[in-house]
C-alpha cells in the first residue's frame, strides 16, 4: 500500500461492475478509501455535499472512475461539471464506461477527461484494467497539491 492516503470515487450504475471495480481496487491494495456513487446526480451530491452525502468527511477523492451511461445524470454532464469548477477541475477523471461510442470519447476529451477506457467485457481483464488505472493515477502519477 502507498504511504500516503489513497481515496476514490467511483460513479457507477451497475451493482455487477460497481462490485468488481472495488474489489480489484481493493485486492491490489491501489485504495485506502473507496465511495461510490451509483449515478450521476449522486456523484455531484457527492463533490458538493448534498442528500446523502451531506455529512461526508471534507476533502476530494484523488481519483473519479465515471461512467458514460447512467440514469438521471450521465457521466458526460457530470465531467462537464466538475472541469467547470475551479475547486474540483484539477482531480483526474477517467472514464470507465462500455461506451465506444466516437462522440462520447470525442466530447469526453473536449471537456478535459484523462484517460477514457472501455471496460473489458471479460472478468480477469476488467480486473486487470482496474488494477492498471488505480495504479498509474494513484501510485505512479504525482496528484495536484491538495
């Protein structure tokens, strides 16, 4: 485990992927913390300390996992929102979503994402993929300052 805190958000719909991401997270030991959002509007209940999320202990994740396809809110709208905000643009965002779709990359990169990954549809390779993120984003690349 890395010396310093490690903490994520991750932004996802499905319980069947949700499960998986944590648990490849977790079995690498890439996270000290890991919350979850299941959809967009929770993800920015999360950054602004809304609903259920109004009691959460200060501070950004240093990693966003978002998807693409979710109900309510999609994860587009959400990046939009956090790369507009001075007080949260500056977290890495990528985006871990089935989509291929050109224009989801496309706009995903115009609006600042980091990296856009298209979730593996086989088990070992999507834990490997999430190992990978955790990993560079949080092990291997230097975080802004805090």
């Amino acid at each position: 485990m890395t010396t310093r805190s490690v903490h994520i958000l991750l932004v996802e719909d499905s319980p069947n992927d949700a499960e998986l991401a944590i648990a490849a997270l977790r079995d690498h030991r890439v996270a000290n913390r890991i919350d979850v959002a299941r959809d967009g509007e929770e993800a920015l209940d999360y950054f602004y300390c809304r609903g259920k999320f109004s009691t959460r202990a200060n501070g950004n994740p240093g990693l966003v996992l978002l998807d693409v396809k979710m109900p309510k809110i999609d994860g587009i709208e959400v990046l939009r929102q956090i790369k507009a905000d001075s007080n949260l643009k500056s977290i890495p965002v990528v985006m871990l979503t089935s989509s291929r779709e050109e224009r989801d990359v496309a706009e995903c990169y115009l609006l600042g994402v980091n990296a856009y990954v298209v979730k593996p549809v086989d088990f070992s390779q999507f834990m490997g993929a999430v190992k990978q993120i955790g990993n560079f984003w949080l092990q291997v690349n230097e975080p802004p300052p805090a």
